[in-house]
C-alpha cells in the first residue's frame, strides 16, 4: 500500500524554490509517519513523484553536511532499491552526472563495515575522507548551481498539479469530482425537453 502524501496546498506556490522544496520534503515526511512497516518499506511505498522529492533532498542535505560518505553510510542501504530511478528524474545534466557517479562508486563498495560502526568510531567514519573517498564528486556537488533544493523547489513548481493537495470532493487522479450529496448535481448527462 502506497504511503500517500497529502500534497501541497496552492499558498506553497508563494514560497521560493528552495522553501517550496523543503515544504514538499515535509508533506512526504508526514505520509512516512503515517504509514506502517520498517523504514525502508515507509519510503518504497511512497508514490515514484514524491518519494523523488523525500530522497533526493534527504541526499542534498547529508552531501552538503558531510559528502556522498556521510549520505552512504547514514542511509544503511534504504534508498539503494530506487535510488538510480529517482537520479533519473533530475533535470540537471550535471547533478543526474555527479550523483549517478557517487553511486556507481558506492556500489563497488562494501559499506557494512561503516554502517555497523554508526555512532561508535569516529575515526573508522573518518578514514573514507582521508583516503580521499568521493573527494571529486563531492567537489563537482558542491560547485553546481543552483543548489539541488532550488531546482527541486522549481520541479514542484512547474509540476505543481502532480503534488497539489486534493480540494474537498475531488477525486484522487486529478479526475472529475464526485459530486457532493448537498450539489444538487445528478448523476447522467442533462435531459432534453
């Protein structure tokens, strides 16, 4: 069953790109909190549009704090199932090329080790940085412009009627609307006289 995030309401449109982002971050992380199952389960049962948004901003924040290292080993494989389908929705050249390239590398790399020592040794995390572990594709993150929130926050906007909340009464594929019961509206097409 598919974690359904309510959407977002027409005000966001008000916001900048980056804040319309981190609001669209926000309706997904509610739809997580109130779906049932592990974590990873939570995340794969968001609909494919907004679990892009959940994931891909979750990536941003952690590559901005501390590289591709630090968003590998905090994320213990719960992404890898549809990580390189949601790099795939990026409509940036250069960060679809950066993030598709941390992740090629990550997979030729047995990340047990560091997800096991989570919260224990600092100086195990550590080691991956001084050995120069994504120091390339880090770098080439960091210099892209505008930031991934921002080119997120404009995706939203320009496909704002996919992540909308849904008015009262409207069906949920952007169908018609069922009419309400006090509408007055019934069901066929208009007789004729």
């Amino acid at each position: 069953q598919k974690s359904q995030p309510e959407g977002l309401p027409p005000s966001a449109l008000s916001l900048s790109d980056e804040e319309l982002a981190w609001q669209g971050f926000e309706v997904a992380r509610q739809a997580l909190g109130r779906s049932n199952g592990s974590y990873k389960r939570k995340v794969s049962s968001l609909p494919p549009n907004w679990r892009f948004i959940y994931v891909m901003l979750k990536l941003d924040a952690e590559v901005k704090n501390g590289g591709f290292h630090q968003f590998f080993t905090n994320a213990r494989g719960k992404y890898d199932t549809h990580l390189q389908e949601d790099i795939e929705r990026i409509e940036s050249p250069a960060f679809k090329g950066v993030i598709s390239r941390a992740l090629h590398l990550y997979q030729g790399i047995d990340y047990t080790d560091q997800w096991n020592n989570v919260g224990k040794s600092w100086e195990r995390f550590a080691a991956a940085y001084k050995e120069g572990r994504f120091e390339t594709e880090d770098k080439e993150y960091y210099s892209v412009e505008p930031g991934l929130d921002e080119l997120i926050g404009r995706h939203l906007r320009q496909h704002f009627q996919e992540y909308q909340k849904a008015e009262p009464g409207a069906s949920p594929n952007s169908g018609p609307a069922a009419p309400s019961a006090s509408s007055g509206v019934t069901e066929g097409p208009p007789s004729v006289s």
